[in-house]
C-alpha cells in the first residue's frame, strides 16, 4: 500500500471519531428518545423496540398465557397481553379475534351478550354485582360493595350482566313467566327479619339501603318504619310484587326512638310473574337468606354511635315456588312464552284450563281461558265429516231428555230462548215461528223491508173459520184528552205526511186520496154524510141498479155558493129511457100533509118575510101551485079528464082563442055559472 494512501486513510479515521463520540447515536433517536453514552438512544415512553427510537410500543397487560417465572406465578405484564401483534408504527395493539381494549386484555363477551346485557370485568362484576358482606360474624351490613378481585384475569375476562329478564352466558335467553306450581302444597310464603342495631346512637339520618338479589329497598332514617311505609318501600322492587310487614312499632326509627333497634318482619306475599331476574339474580321462591343484604353505609351517625344491621330467617321451608311457568309448562327460552302441559293455561300455567269435580257448586267440567288478551275458542268441537244433519256436535241432557242440541248443520234445537242482551240478529234464513206466537211486551215492533216487490207485513190469518181479527188495533188509552191526539191506525209516506189515519177516539180521517167505494156501497147508519167541500157526485154505471143514491133517514143538501146548481140530477147517457128523478113515498094517497114534492122560497123566513111555499105535490094526491100561478111557455095545456075549473079570477083568453070540439050543441058544450066576457071578438 502506498504510504501516501495510509496517511489519508488515517487522518480521516481520526476526522472520524468525533463524530461517532457526539453524535454518534442513530438517526438523532428519530426525535422520540435522549442520545446518551456510547451513541445509545433512550427512547421516550412509547418509543422503543429500534435503536434509533424510530418505532413505538404498545400497551401492556397481563398475558393471556405466557411461561410460568415460579411456583403459580404467570401472566406477566406483556405489550397487548399477549393477545394481538403491536402495530408499530402508530403504537396500537390488534387484538385477536375474541380480546378487546387497548392492550387486548379484556375477553369479549359472548356474541356481545346478545344485546340484552352488558360486559362486565369479573372485578366490576364483583365489585358492583356481589354480595355485600360484612367480616362481622353474623352481620350482614356493609357498604353497598361485593367482594374485591384482584387476581391477574380481574379486568381481563368479560363476563355478562344480562339486562332482567334475560339469562345464559350471552344473554340469548329470555326468561318466562314463573309462578306457584299450583299442585304443590307448599303455601308457606317466604319471611325473613330485618333488624338495625342502632346501639346507644342519637341523631340518625341518611338511609338504609337493602339489597335483595340486584334490587334496592331504601328506608328513611327519619321516616317512622310502619307497617305501611315497610310494605311501601319493599314493593317499589321490581322484583317483589306484594309483601306484608310486621314493624316493632316501639322500636321504630324516628326522632322519637333514637337509639333504639328497629326490625322489621317481611313475608313476601307474591313475586312478580315476569321475573325482575339475570343470570346473576334469580331464585325459584326461596331466596337463600344470603341474596338479602344490608348497606349502612348511607345511615349517618353522630360519633360513638354504632350501626349495624341483621337479616334472619323466620320462614324459609315449604314455601311457595316461584318456577319457569309454574312447573306446569316448558319454557320456550327464546320467545318467553311458556307452553302449558295439558290441563292448564294462562301465560304462567298456573290456572286449569280444564276442570273436573264432583261437588255440588263446581262445574262438573270446566274449560277456563285465561288471560284478557284471549282470542282464540275457548271450547273447539270438530267433526271431519262435512256439515250434515245426521250428527250432533252436543247434545245436552236432563235425566236422560235431551233439552239443547247443536247439530252436524249448525241447527239449534233447545228448550227456551231467553235473550238477555243485545237482542237477535237474523242475518239470512228469516225467522219462523212454527208455534207458541209472538209476543213483544215493550219497544214495539218495527218492519222495514227493502225489497221492492215483497209486502212489508203480510198477516194472513189462515183459519177457515175465523171469529177474531186479522190485524187488531188496541189501545189502553183511557185519558180522554189524549184519544184524539193519538192514531189507533195511520199510514202515509211518513208520520208527518199521512194519508189515512184512525185516531184513537175512533174518527177515520182520510188526508189524501179520497175514498173509493169500488164494491158494496157506503150505509150510513148514523151521524149522516156531511159534504162541507168539493160536493158530491154520484154515477152509477150498472144497468141492474134502478137508484143511484138512496138514503134511508133523509138527506139536506145544503150549498153556499151563489151561482150553482144545489141539486143536480143527470141522467148521463144519450139514449136515457129510463127516470131522471123519481120522488116516490110508500105511503098509501089521502093523506094531505105529506108531500112528494114541495118547493119553498125564502126557506129561513128572514128578512121579516114567512118561508113561502110555491107548488106542492101532495098525497092527496094533488099538484098545488100555492104562489105566483102556472106560466106555460110552451106546449100548452091539456086537460085530459077532471076538465078545467076556474075557481076565482076567471079564464083570460089573450091569444088563440078557444076551441070547443066534441059537443053537438052550444048548450052542451058551454055551461056558465057566472058572466061570460068576450072581448075585442066577434061571435057568429
Ligand atoms: C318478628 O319475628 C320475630 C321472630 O318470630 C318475633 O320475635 C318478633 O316479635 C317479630 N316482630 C314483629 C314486629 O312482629
Ligand atoms: C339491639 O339489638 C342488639 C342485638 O342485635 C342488642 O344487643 C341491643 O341491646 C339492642 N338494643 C336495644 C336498645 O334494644
Ligand atoms: C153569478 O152569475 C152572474 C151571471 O152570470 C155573474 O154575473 C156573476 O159574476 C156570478 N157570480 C159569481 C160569484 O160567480
Ligand atoms: C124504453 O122503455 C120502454 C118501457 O120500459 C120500453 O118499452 C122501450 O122499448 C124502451 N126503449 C128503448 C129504446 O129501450
């Protein structure tokens, strides 16, 4: 090697050494750690694992699992506890499937507790869930804290506190009903004492807490314990339904007994029927007496007082159970729901759906459906056959005569049918009532019909020989005031527009329409025809009939109206041979008072004037024209028998003449009683 070659190298190996002394250490520490001696990095906290500090660590915990350093010793604090890889370059554990939390040093819960819960240390579940005890012996009053856990898996393994009512490690299973096992015959409810020993204290508040499998009852250090506040306090549980408490009332907590011990004796009556339970509190109706215990940690004391409070037994044998729907069904821990064994229902199973008894007062079979939210058929008869009338689906029987029956068609054939709600309704198939008749004693009956070319009510009365009515319209209607304003019949578009009435003091009223006598004619016995409108009009059309109108008592005709006619008779047809108007008596001739025909003028003989009468026809028979003569305009005058005899003011001859035939001499033809005047004539 050439000499000049050497010296360079070796001035700069030396030109070197500084640098590898000062600033020696790698890469400055990357900024994360102090350079020290010997060019070696001190990293900072969460820096490490490269000489240069360049790559963090991760949180530590207790290893999952590790090698044993002595006698039962392991798990030794580990960068992410042993459960998952570091990812160095931002300092954070990944944890495998199955841990959690920072370091991977907690468990998950199984599938995440369902839900229905949370997931809990064993430490927290301890600490929060456990029993609460006190080193005392016998003493139950603590501070409201389970037992420490401090082991090395305390905050590692998760465990679930399902949320009540559910249960299991993952809280997937719902708990059912529980009750009584109703054919059991332990009755003996559960009771335990619970006593504060209040030494010699004085000036006592705050409160005690007592906590019965995860639940708390609180009793007011200034509140008077009676019975009622006890059973007050107690059933705001949700896991208690009703107790009865029995309360040293001379021992009793208040101003007025500090100092003195305080107990109260608790029979719990009744649990709830869903249970207020978990997987951690549950108990099936005879809670050890170790799921009760006493927190005085919230009683407040003046010093040298004391506190301490007992929980005993009274009654904990033959008590009533409190079972997964009542020990007479199977839990479906999925849905909750207990399905009940045969014989039994209701959503806890306790109540019989089916009942047998031999006594007198109990129904010989009972089939109950329990539960207001029932919906089903209490009692299913099935046939397979299709409906028919050869079976019956029952058939009931008094001393062997069978009294109801249901058959294969659904016809009920019983005894009576008494109604006592709601009335009937006959959707289809009408209503026939073969015998035994019908009989509505109040609402009346009302038909409504909605078929158009059906009768709305047919009475048909089909007895041959019938002696009563039809139809019969009575009324008890005694008050006279009241007869007229009610109808025995009415009939009309509606009661306000009638058209026909019968009112109840016996007048027909016809309102619209007019009668029409088609057949058998009118008779008026009695009270007469008055026509007050309108007139009267009588045709007869039938040749048989020699009357149109005949009145048997006499009839007035009376009209008030100026201009017509008062009585008008026509005989309507064209070829009329027969008497337009034939006054006629059956009484015998010769009696002169009576007359066939008479015509009067002034009738009411007013106006200071007599009623006069102008001709008469009388019985005699005789025709009398009493006033104002006989005009003949036409037609003249025929004498055919009787001749003609002038009794006073003479004969008047104003025009014509007169001609005498059928007499020989003028003797026989003339005779004079009196004067003859001629005048303005010539006799031959
Ligand atoms: C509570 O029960 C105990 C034990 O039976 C009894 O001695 C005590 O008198 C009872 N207390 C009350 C208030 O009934
Ligand atoms: C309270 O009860 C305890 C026993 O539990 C008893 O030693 C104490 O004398 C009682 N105190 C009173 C005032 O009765
Ligand atoms: C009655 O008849 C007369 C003569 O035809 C007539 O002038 C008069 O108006 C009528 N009176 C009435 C009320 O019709
Ligand atoms: C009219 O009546 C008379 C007497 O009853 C009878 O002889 C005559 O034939 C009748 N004339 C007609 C056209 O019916």
């Amino acid at each position: 090697m050439d000499g000049s070659y050497v010296k360079i190298i070796f001035l700069l190996l030396f030109s070197l050494i500084p640098l590898l002394t000062d600033a020696a250490c790698p890469r400055g520490c990357s900024g994360h750690g102090t350079c020290g001696a010997g060019g070696v990095c001190t990293c900072f906290p969460g820096f490490g694992y490269s000489a240069d500090c360049s790559l963090r660590t991760c949180p530590t915990g207790p290893a999952w699992a590790d090698k044993a350093s002595a006698a039962d010793t392991a798990h030794a604090l580990v960068e992410c506890s042993n459960a998952g890889i570091c990812d160095r370059s931002i300092g954070i554990c990944e944890c495998f499937e199955g841990y959690t939390g920072a370091a991977c040093r907690r468990s998950s819960c199984p599938n995440d507790c369902s839900g229905n819960g949370v997931c809990m240390t064993i430490k927290d579940a301890g600490l929060y869930l456990g029993r609460d005890y006190d080193s005392k012996p016998g003493a139950t009053g603590g501070d409201g804290m389970g037992p420490k856990y401090t082991n090395w898996d305390a905050e590692s393994i998760g465990v679930c506190n399902c949320d009540f009512g559910f249960f299991g490690p993952d809280c997937s299973r719902r708990m059912c009903p529980k009750a009584d096992d109703p054919i059991t015959i332990n009755q003996n409810y559960r009771s335990v004492m619970v006593r504060l020993n209040t030494g010699n204290g004085a000036g006592f508040g705050g409160t005690l807490k007592v906590n019965y499998l995860g639940h708390i009852a609180e009793f007011s250090m200034t509140t008077q314990w009676t019975p009622a506040y006890c059973k007050q306090q107690w059933e705001k549980l949700d896991n208690i339904e009703t107790v009865s408490c029995l309360v040293d009332e001379g021992n009793s907590i208040n101003s007025a007994y500090e100092g003195k011990n305080a107990t109260m004796n608790v029979t719990f009556t009744a649990f709830p029927t869903l249970p207020s339970e978990n997987n951690f509190f549950s108990h099936t109706g005879n809670p050890p007496i170790s799921s009760f215990t006493c927190d005085t940690s919230g009683i407040a004391v003046t010093a040298g007082s004391s506190k301490s409070c007992v929980i005993k037994d009274l009654i904990s044998t033959d008590v009533r159970e409190y079972e997964f729907c009542g020990r007479r069904g199977t839990c479906d821990f999925s849905s909750g729901l207990c399905y009940c064994f045969i014989g039994y229902t209701g959503m806890d199973c306790t109540s019989e759906s089916l009942s047998m008894s031999a006594s007198n007062a109990e129904p010989a079979l009972g089939v109950t459906a329990v539960g207001n939210d029932f919906i089903g058929n209490v009692l299913e008869v099935q046939s397979q056959k299709a409906a028919a009338a050869d079976f019956k689906f029952m058939s009931c029987k008094a001393d062997g005569t069978e009294v109801f029956s249901i058959t294969g068609q659904g016809r009920i054939n019983l005894g009576e049918l008494v109604i006592t709600q709601t009335g009937a309704t006959i959707q289809d198939g009408g209503l026939m009532i073969d015998s035994g008749g019908q009989t509505i004693s109040q609402h009346g009956m009302f038909v409504t019909n909605h078929l158009g070319g059906q009768n709305s009510l047919q009475v048909t009365s089909s007895n041959t020989a019938m002696t009563s009515a039809t139809i019969a319209a009575y009324s008890a209607t005694t008050a006279p005031a009241s007869k007229p304003n009610f109808n025995l019949i009415e009939a009309g578009e509606s009661s306000a527009a009638l058209m026909f009435k019968v009112r109840g003091d016996g007048k027909t009223t016809i309102l619209g329409g007019g009668l029409s006598v088609d057949a058998g004619g009118a008779t008026i016995a009695s009270g007469g025809l008055g026509i007050t409108n309108g007139g009267a009009t009588i045709q007869s059309t039938i040749e048989s009939l020699d009357h149109s109108l005949y009145v048997m008592s006499g009839a007035s005709i009376y009209n008030n109206r100026k201009n017509h006619t008062v009585l008008k008779v026509n005989a309507g047809l064209d070829t009329h041979n027969g008497t337009a108007l034939e006054v006629s008596s059956d009484a015998a001739a010769g009696n002169k008072f009576y007359s066939l025909l008479k015509t009067v003028i002034n009738a009411d003989a007013d106006n200071g004037n007599p009623a006069q009468t102008i001709f008469r026809v009388s019985a005699l028979p005789k025709t009398e024209i009493l006033a104002g003569g006989l005009d003949v305009w036409a037609g003249g005058v025929k004498v055919r028998a009787g001749g003609l005899r002038v009794l006073a003011g003479g004969a008047t001859i104003g025009g014509g003449g007169i001609s005498i035939s059928g007499a020989t001499t003028f003797a026989d033809a003339v005779e004079f009683d009196g004067a003859v005047s001629i005048a303005g004539a010539t006799v031959d």
